[in-house]
C-alpha cells in the first residue's frame, strides 16, 4: 500500500496528459496497470502493450510516456488503471485544477512490471515511418481479430497475438510498437513523421515524440 503519496506535476498540462494517456491504455486492457516511477522531477509512465510470453516475457512490448514533475520526490509503484481513472472522475466531478494527484493506495504486480528495459547502451540502427508502423498495426488488428478456430483455447490465441505482434514492421521495429503507437496516440495517420529505432541487448526501443515503445 502507497497510502498518502501523491504526484505534483509542473503544470496543469502535466495532469491532464496523464489522463489521456490513462484512458487510451484502458483501450488495450480494461483491468491492466500503470508503473509510475518518479525521480529527478520526471514521472515515467509505463503501461503493459503486449504481456510477452515465458519466464524472460519474450515478446513482451512496453510504451513510455514522460511528464515533468514540480517535486523530486522518488517513487516506484504499479496501480490499476482504473484506480487512477477513478481519481480523475473525482477531479472532474469536484472541479479540481491542481496540480497535485494523489496516488491510488492499491498496488499490483503483473509480470511485466518487474522487467525493466535499460536506461543506457542504446545504438542507433534505423528509422521506420510512422505510417509503416500504425499500416502493420491495422493488419495485425485485423488478423488477431479474425482469431484461431473455435475451441484452440486461451494458449493458442496467446501465441497468435505474440506471433503477430513479434512481426517486424520496419527497420528492426515489432508490429507491436505500431499498436502502441495507434491505441496511445503517439503517431496519427497522415502525420508524416518518422520514428528513430535503438538497440540495447536484446531491447528494441521505437521513439517518438509523443513517447517511446520497448520491446524484448
């Protein structure tokens, strides 16, 4: 339990950022999580795209979005989406334009949370467009959608989904980070732009203005 924490965001932007961010994750997991870790007056909010598969989460794809904090105090829990949800109806409901958001007391642990992508060694190995990555996002929309035969079970739908979101869509760059770019917003179609592409072991990392997309 985190009771009593609380995130102080440098402005209003910062609060409402995190709330379409928030919003747009429930849309690729209804009950999924946040990992919200705040040092040096930067909050990093990690949300799960694709849980990955095994004990070493092979398949496993992450986004990052960063915001600036007004305060340096450090912190590193994992909540339920929802419960943050809740405390930005609350906001609403009340009027509440501050810049201070109290973090939910209820903490989980999903599997994903406790792989932490590095913070150093990224080489540069490509750019893929924008375009490329939400195209392959669409076909893989519509190939997990049209599923496996009825009765393969919840096993072999969980490797349809990371077969298709392991597939490369550019420049090194998973299908999977075309997802995470299309549900979170991170590239709309038609904005022309292109996302730089890293390597650091066996951690792919696509980034783009909006945030970053990892995966292993």
């Amino acid at each position: 339990m985190n009771e009593g924490r609380s995130l102080t965001f440098a402005d209003g932007e910062g609060v409402a950022d995190l709330a379409t961010y928030v919003a747009r994750a429930r849309t690729l997991d209804d009950d999924g999580a946040i990992r919200l870790q705040a040092r040096g007056g930067v909050l990093a909010a990690w949300v799960c795209v694709v849980p990955g598969q095994g004990m070493m989460r092979s398949g496993l794809v992450l986004a990052l979005r960063t915001m600036a904090l007004s305060r340096t105090d450090d912190l590193d829990v994992t909540v339920p989406l929802a419960g943050l949800s809740d405390r930005f109806a609350r906001r609403g409901a009340t009027g509440d334009a501050g810049t201070t958001l109290p973090v939910p007391p209820t903490e989980v642990s999903p599997q994903w949370a406790a792989v932490t992508p590095p913070r150093s060694g990224w080489e540069h190995v490509g750019e893929v467009a924008t375009s490329t990555l939400l195209a392959a996002a669409e076909e893989g929309i519509a190939e997990v959608a049209q599923g496996v035969p009825p009765g393969s079970g919840a096993a072999a739908v969980g490797m349809l989904r990371a077969r298709v979101w392991a597939r490369e869509a550019g420049a090194g760059a998973p299908a999977g980070a075309g997802l995470a770019a299309r549900a979170l917003g991170f590239a709309r179609p038609g904005d022309g732009r292109v996302a730089t592409v890293h390597r650091s072991g066996v951690w792919t990392r696509v980034s783009l203005p909006a945030g970053h997309v990892l995966s292993r």
